[in-house]
C-alpha cells in the first residue's frame, strides 16, 4: 500500500484591502509608496475592497483593467505601474496567498533613451540666481542641485540631521540606506536665513500652520507650520522654470543636471556614486552622461584646424 502524504495548508487569503496594506508596510520609501498606492487604489474601485485576493487570479479580467487604466500613458508611466503590480504579486505569492502570476498578460513596454534631461549651466544659472522667488523654494533648489540629492531625500531633512559647519548632512537615499550629502557655498549662504535660528523640525516648511492630522514628526513645534510636500516642492519649480526658461522642467533634472556637469568636469566614478547614492555604476550611467553642450564644446578645443 502506498504511503499517504498531507498536503500542506495553504495560507488564509486576505481581503484585497488586507492584502495591499500588508503589501505597502514593506515598502519602505514614502516616494516608491505613494506612486504604488495609485495601482491599488484603483484596483480596488474595480474589484472592490471587501475582494478576495483571488479576484485576481483571472489574468484576462486584470490584463484588461490595467490596459483599460493606463493604455495611453506614455511608456514609463505604464512601466511604473507595471513595477508596483508586478512587486506586489510577487509578494503576495511569497506569502502563499496566489498561486500563479496574474499578471501573465501584460508586458513591459519600451521606452526610448533620453539623452536631453540635464538641464544646460547658464539654465542652471538663470535658474538659480534669480531672487524673486521665496528663501525656502531657493534653498532647496541650490541644495538639490549641489548635492545631487533626490528631491524626497532634501524634503525629508530635519534641522538636526544638518552638519552646518562642515556643510553636509545625514539623509535617507532611496531604498532606506542612511548617508551624507554636502552642499556647497551657494547653500550655505542661504540655509542660515532659512533656519532663522531654528533647532528643531522640519528643514523646508509651509507658509501656514499644519492641520491637527499631520504627523508629529512632519510639523515644526516653534511655528506649527508642516513639512512641505513633495507635491507642492514639484508645482513651485515647475512654475519657476516655465517663468524663467519658457519650459516646464522637474526637480529631478536638477540632480541630473548635478551629476552630469560633474562628470563633465572630470570626477570619477566613485566620486560620482557618492555624490548621487548609487550602489550600481549601470544606474548611475544614465545620468553621467556630457551633455550636447559639453560634447560640442570638448570637439571645438579639439579641432585641428583651431587657432
């Protein structure tokens, strides 16, 4: 007679609802965090919160609500919510809680290289010396731009993380890793302004005091106003560049317009992950490229026929 073997049990399947706040708990980056939660959020107005987490075990019906949500975003708009749908199922597979892939009908899509995102020195310099808007808005500017650091990293700096007289300051890089940033003279001639004496709180504030359900750690207890978010950072300088440049820019672009006049200027490779926080020289690639600007200006000294 043959042997009997128990088969083991699988895990309870958690409520949709459950399932995605389990899913997000591990996700430590509040940037990463908020992007994903945009998938979810409206995966559930499909589903329906109450769901059972193998509502989604149908690939067709899922393939069909994603394609229907995001067909015609661009290709690095689908490729981010395909990284949130893809993480988050792998996830839930791991805790036994889907069996196979739902997600088996969708498909990266390509995107093409862009070569154009850093912004030009005199750019940087309209961009940077112009005085007109708020102390807070020009420090971090010049801060992210100096240091390179990802928006999320300067916006989540309290006063107590800041080394003034050495010019640096202990940050958290994407993925949750601790490290330094340091700034250069431009910054340090603004923060002190900006601090006005403060010891405490949040670097960069809002103009008003903070509503009654904002996080303690996120509000100033000298003035009561809040952390600025990564929103409105994002609204100001867009506005300030379409003034300034007659185009919408990102403050991303400026760390890497950071990283690669850097690069231009010779610094090498380790300098360079240092100065961004990239543990893969392959990331780091994208942003550690001369700009047109650059390359025309390096092939003009080289001219043969140069006098």
């Amino acid at each position: 007679m043959g042997t009997v073997h128990a088969l083991p049990a699988r895990s309870p399947v958690p409520s949709l609802a459950d399932a995605t706040a389990a899913y997000l708990a591990t996700v430590t980056d509040p940037g990463t965090r908020r992007t994903y939660a945009v998938v979810f959020h409206r995966l559930a107005a499909h589903y329906g919160p109450a769901a059972g987490l193998d509502a989604l075990a149908d690939p067709d019906r899922l393939a069909a609500w994603f394609t229907s949500q995001w067909d015609n975003s661009a290709p690095r708009t689908w490729n981010t919510r395909m990284n949130a749908l893809n993480s988050a199922t792998g996830y839930w597979r791991q805790q036994g809680w889907l069996v196979d892939d739902p997600t088996v009908r969708l498909r990266m899509r390509s995107t093409p290289a862009d070569r154009d995102r850093a912004l030009g020195r005199d750019q940087i310099a309209a961009l940077l010396g112009d005085k007109t808007p708020a102390l807070r808005d020009r420090v971090l500017w010049s801060l992210l731009y100096e240091t390179a650091a990802r928006a999320e990293e300067a916006l989540r700096l309290d006063v107590r993380d800041l080394d003034m007289p050495t010019r640096t300051a202990r940050t958290r890089r994407k993925g949750g890793a601790r490290d330094v940033i340091a700034w250069q003279t431009g910054t340090a001639r603004l923060l002190p302004r900006l601090l006005a004496g403060r010891r405490t709180g949040p670097v960069f504030l809002t103009e008003r005091r903070a509503r009654p359900s904002v996080a303690v750690a996120d509000v100033d207890p000298t003035t009561g106003c809040a952390r600025v978010s990564y929103r409105r950072a994002a609204e100001l300088f867009e506005e300030h560049t379409v003034r300034v440049l007659g185009e919408k820019a990102t403050l991303h672009q400026l760390r890497h317009s950071s990283l690669t006049h850097a690069a231009e200027d010779g610094a090498s490779t380790p300098m360079l992950m240092a100065l961004s926080g990239h543990t893969s020289v392959r990331s780091l690639a994208k942003y550690a490229r001369p700009s047109a600007e650059a390359l025309a200006r390096w092939q003009a000294e080289r001219d043969p026929a140069r006098r």
